[in-house]
C-alpha cells in the first residue's frame, strides 16, 4: 500500500489508485469507492453525476487510500466492503475520529 504520490520535481512517478470513503452529510452514512482521481470522483458525487449517491448529497472524504496496482486498489475496496473489511475500517474511522465519539458512533457503513 502507498499513501500519496512518489514526486520528482513536478512530475509524479507512477500511476496512482485510489480507495476513498465518504461521509454523507445528509444521512451520516459512508460511501466506499474506487478511482485515479479522488477531487475529481468527490466533485461528480457532489454534483449528483453517480445514481447510487446522487440523494445523499453532499459528501465529504474522510479516508484515502494510494495504490501503485490497480488490482491491489480494487481489492482493497472490495475488502473494505465486506463484513470483515467494515469492521477494520471502522477501527480505522474510529481512530481518526475520536475526538467525536458521540458522532462517529451515529454513522453506518453502506
């Protein structure tokens, strides 16, 4: 697993893959996906281009993860989907979101 980009000058190294959760703003609920362009795969869900999210508008990333293989990535996200998989991420969301426990219990893995 790689977090970020490898960069030498203003190039970057490598093609990065991208598992990311956001949390709905509407329903307090996470949303676990796949992409090369986190910004730009934030702004179409915000701006209602994906069906599956489009009515729990707006979103915000919480977590990201870099992959340098795509395969490793897409597995990730489907581990990250699993029964086993939520429970890590959420020990890992729980953690990075300790100072509001209160909220972070609140939330759903969808």
């Amino acid at each position: 697993m790689t977090v970020g980009r490898l960069v030498q000058g203003n190039n970057f190294l490598g093609h990065m893959y991208y598992v990311y959760v956001l949390l709905s703003n509407k329903d307090n609920n996470f949303y676990i996906g796949f992409t090369e362009n986190v910004e730009q795969r934030l702004d179409e869900h915000n701006a209602g281009k994906n069906i599956s999210t489009k009515v729990r508008r707006p979103f915000k990333l919480i977590y990201c993860e870099g992959h340098t293989s795509k395969a490793d990535a897409l597995r990730r996200e489907k581990y990250f989907k699993s029964s086993k998989g939520k429970t890590t991420l959420k020990q890992i969301l729980k953690d990075a979101l300790a100072d509001n426990d209160a909220f972070c219990t609140k939330r759903r893995l969808v």
